[in-house]
C-alpha cells in the first residue's frame, strides 16, 4: 500500500469538462476519495482509464437517451454507475459539455490501504483488490445509488489532481471486452503498476 498526499487540489467540474479521449489519460494519477457515513475515507489512486464518448459505437448513449444513461448527458464532474452482467457495477466520471454523452471508466484503482471489511489478502494479492471495474466498485462499497451523484468533498466521492510527484508513465492501448469500437485506443493505464486490470 502507498500514501497519497493529502493536500492535493480538488478537481473541480470545468476541468472535466472536456472530451472523454482528453479527460481520461489526465485522470491516471490522480486520486479518489470515498468518504464513508462514519467520516472514515479511502484514498485511492486510478491507474487505468477507458473513454467512451458520442459517435462511439461502444457508448451506452450511442444510439439514444435513456433512463439507464441519463448521467452521461448531465454536467461534467458527476458520476455514472452501471450494473453489468447483473453482477457488477463500473464506476465512470462524467465529462464534457451539458447534453454531449461523455464518461471515462475508473478500470482500477491502487488503494492507500485495505478496508477493514475486506478480507486481509496475500502480500502478493493485496495490489490486486481493485483491480477492475467491478472489484473497485465491490471495495468501496458503491453501487447505482451513487449514479449522477455530484465529486465534491463533504460527498461520498471526489477526485484530486495527482500528487506532486507522480511522473505519468502512461500506455496507450485499446479497450478491454467490447465488440464494437474494439480498435478505438482509448484506454490508457500507468505502466508497470501492478494494480492494472489487465496487462
């Protein structure tokens, strides 16, 4: 486990407001923090992105608006959350302008520390708790009733910028389980991380 610097600037919605292909290389390295009801946090670090954005044919919003997607076309600086498979749920930042269908997928996460309600893992496991869309989700216990809720401090969810000395080391690649836009390479993650989804 690491520790994040804890006087970071917040990530305010304007900076968000941009494509989801812009937005997303730029989160890598940054932090989100969930704060739970009892006041206790958990910091985070994303290390990998996946940008969905309109005319991809991968995007929930692709073809229409609908009441699953709706968040995607709110402001920027919210979040959306869906279920897949019925099983699991992905957390993803909305981004760019009102009414444009926009989010980047958080993929992974590398933890400050492990929960006290997760089993304690393995040393050489412990990089690997939120490693995926579902199993980041799955630590911070968040599910759809955190869908189109506001990243603000005092909320469940924020983001800071990176750490001062975090050095983006990024690769580039295309994203992972599609059938459609599968050639797009709008998936970005920090190299060498062992937190990654998949290498």
């Amino acid at each position: 486990m690491m520790n994040f610097h804890r006087t970071a600037q917040i990530v305010e919605p304007n900076w968000l407001a941009r494509p989801s292909t812009e937005v997303s290389p730029d989160l890598v390295g940054c932090i989100l923090v969930r704060q739970f009801g009892d006041g206790s946090q958990l910091r985070s670090m994303i290390v990998e992105t996946e940008a969905y954005g309109p005319e991809d044919p991968a995007c929930h919003a692709y073809r229409r608006r609908t009441p699953r997607n709706e968040a995607m076309f709110g402001s920027a600086g919210r979040t959306y959350v869906y279920l897949i498979y019925g099983l699991y749920y992905c957390l993803n930042v909305v981004t760019d302008l009102d009414d444009v269908p926009s989010a980047v997928l958080i993929r992974a996460l590398q933890l400050e520390s492990v929960p006290s309600w997760v089993t304690p893992p393995t040393p050489a496991k412990s990089a690997r708790l939120a490693a995926g869309p579902g199993k980041l989700c799955n630590v911070l216990q968040i599910d759809r009733s955190f869908n189109a809720q506001v990243l603000a401090p005092c909320q469940p969810l924020w983001l800071e910028h990176r750490p001062p000395d975090f050095v983006p080391d990024l690769v580039q690649t295309t994203r992972i389980g599609l059938t459609k836009g599968a050639d797009l390479p709008w998936r970005w993650y920090l190299n060498n991380c062992p937190a990654v989804s998949k290498l």
